[in-house]
C-alpha cells in the first residue's frame, strides 16, 4: 500500500521503496525527499485548519483536527527531526491538554527518534520542556529522572562524542535528589573508566560532584554532609589518580584532576587551616601532587608519543595549580631543585610558551639575583 502511494512497485511483488520486518521500517533514499515534502505539506494543511477552528476547543470535529496535527507532525519528525515547527505544534496541544499520559507518550516518540537522529538537538530540547511541564504539574518526576540518565549513556554508548546528549544529562542534575545523586556517580564511574578519552562524562562527574558540595555551602550546614563530601572528593582523587598512571597523555583525566584540585583546597584543606599556616593535610595533598609530577614526568621511551604526552599535561597542570594557588611555587622549587624546575618549565615552553612567560621571567629574575 505504501508503494502505491509513492508511486512505484517492483516487478516481483517486493517492495522498492520501503522495507518493513520485526517492526523496523526502512525508506529508500530515492523516495525519501518526495515523502518529507508530502508529509510536510498534510502537516502544514492540518495545522492551519486547526488554528482556523481554535477557538472551538471542544467538540468531537477539533478533537479530529487535534489527532490530525499530532499524527502528521509525528510522520514529519520521524523523516525530519529538526523541524522546530512541527515540535512548537505539539507543544502548543500539549500544553493545553496538560496530561501526564501525554507527556509520557511524547518522551516514547521522541526516544524513538534519537535512535535514528542522537544528536538532534531540536528532540533534546523537546525532552526537557516535557521534564519542566510533569515537574510544575506532577509529582517529582525521579523515575522519569532515572530513565533519562540510564537513556543518555546508552545513547552515549552509541554514539561518540555526543555533546547534545551529555549537555542534557549534565542538565538533569538540578532535578535530583543527593540519593540520586550518589548513585550516578556511582553508576557513571565504570563508564567514565573505560572512556577515558571521552570529556563529556567527566565533565558530568565535576557536575554530579558540584551537586554534593551545595550543602556545605550553606551556613550552618550538617558536619555529616561535610564529611561524606570530603570522603567522595578523596575517593575521586584517588581514582582520578590511578587512571592518569594507567592511560597515559589521556588530557581529559589532568583536566579532572584540575577541577578536583581546585575544589579540593577550596573546600577541605583551606577550611581545615589554622591561623598558624597550611593544614597538615593541605602540605599532604601538595607533597602527592608533586609526586605524582615527578613520576609523570619521566619519559623512558622518546619515541612513544604518550609518555611525552603525560610529562606535558603534568607540567602543565602543575603550572596552571601554581598560578591559582602561589604558595605551591615555593614548594615545587624546595622538593624538585633548580634543574628538575628548569626541565618543567622548558617542557611547557616547547608546546604552550604562552602559559610559562611569567614563570620563567620569575625564574630567572630569582636566579640571576642569586649569582
């Protein structure tokens, strides 16, 4: 029946533009920009009808015109998903009828989409006016909530690089409880450890974390919330750590371990300080830092490119920690002495000379005046 709609037919009875088995439709390309304009077209004709007889709203003849504009803006989105008008169309409906069914129903089809389109940015969009509208009118959509993290990954999974499908992941977030919170992360480590080359799950993971830190922002927060923060934080140091030594020149584990760092002394060494100088455990963290430098910056083979990767992103990282905290510089030159700090710094400077200038002008001001 299709194929008498699109106007052609094999000789032998099968079809020659559409295929249809276990449920899985395929069009062929040759018929395919000749339907779009079609469905298109029914699309555009049953909404303008619909708009003409709005203000009925009620009725068993609009409730038509209703299921007309809902089924020929599903046919257009499913051939074109980024045709912004056809999803304002369903919006507009469904914003009136204002039924958590519909919404529900609305999250299936625009799933079903992103298995054919995952970087459709027009259907993520869409996914999260339909999370905003069953939040203002329903319960706490957690399990919805759930759903959509668990789809992201196995999305993620499928598709590389997915910018659009982790931006709406990270934008989850705000929607969870701490309990949920905890249990992405949780849930997100095994993935993240075999992808490490992947930023957008670590840029989730700084979000998750950035979420369990809110209650010790508050004054007068629970020393509980504290504490269970500073154990994940560690957690994650050590973690973040053991991959570094494991995936060499991997860029987006040293640009983990910046926010970590960062948040880190921000959080639980400077806040621990005593009015004397650094805590004991702010000098513990540097001395491991410095450490872990030291044993990235050996590179035992000139000719494998990810040694040389690894001493690179450590000077870099270490340099970019001394500018945010100065009082590491005076460490850095007492543990690793003049030449190792000349090695660093020359490491930077044949790669990223922008980020070394001020160092090496500091450097050698000191030395020159030492002589």
């Amino acid at each position: 029946m299709l194929d008498k709609e699109a106007g052609s037919s094999s000789n032998d009875g099968t079809s020659a533009c559409f295929w249809n088995q276990d449920h899985k439709l395929g069009i062929s390309t040759d018929i395919l920009i000749q339907l779009c304009k079609a469905a298109k077209h029914a699309f555009l004709a049953a909404l303008n009808e619909y708009k003409r007889h709005e203000n009925i709203s009620s009725g068993v003849s609009f409730r038509s015109l209703v299921s007309k504009v809902m089924k020929h803006s599903q046919a257009v989105l499913l051939l074109s998903s980024d045709f912004g008008t056809a999803w304002n169309a369903r919006k507009m409906i469904l914003s009136k009828e204002n039924q958590l069914c519909g919404f529900t129903e609305e999250l299936r089809l625009s799933s079903l989409i992103l298995s054919n389109c995952p970087k459709s940015e027009p259907t993520w969009s869409h996914r999260r006016w339909i999370i905003k509208m069953i939040s203002q009118s329903f319960p706490k959509p957690q399990d919805i909530i759930t759903k959509e993290s668990e789809l992201v990954e196995s999305i993620g999974e499928r598709s590389k690089m997915n910018y659009r499908a982790w931006y709406h992941r990270c934008w989850l977030v705000s929607y969870m409880t701490i309990e949920q919170v905890l249990q992405e992360l949780n849930k997100s480590k095994s993935w993240a450890g075999l992808h490490v080359a992947d930023s957008s799950c670590f840029h989730y993971r700084r979000r998750l974390m950035l979420r369990v830190l809110e209650p010790i922002k508050v004054k007068g927060s629970n020393a509980n919330d504290k504490t269970e923060a500073h154990k994940i934080w560690r957690e994650e140091l050590d973690w973040n750590k053991e991959l570094v030594k494991r995936y060499l020149g991997r860029e987006a584990l040293w640009l983990h371990r910046r926010f970590l760092s960062l948040n880190w002394i921000m959080y639980f060494c400077r806040n621990l300080s005593s009015e004397a100088g650094q805590s004991e455990e702010t000098v513990i963290f540097f001395d491991n830092e410095i450490h872990l430098l030291e044993s990235s910056m050996t590179v035992p083979d000139n000719n494998f490119e990810d040694f040389q990767a690894q001493a690179l992103h450590a000077a870099v990282y270490m340099l970019w920690l001394t500018k945010h905290i100065p009082e590491l510089w005076r460490m850095l030159e007492e543990k690793l002495g003049t030449e190792k700090l000349k090695c660093l710094l020359n490491t930077v400077d044949q790669e990223r000379p922008s980020l070394v200038l001020h160092q090496i002008d500091t450097f050698a001001a000191k030395h020159n005046n030492d002589y």
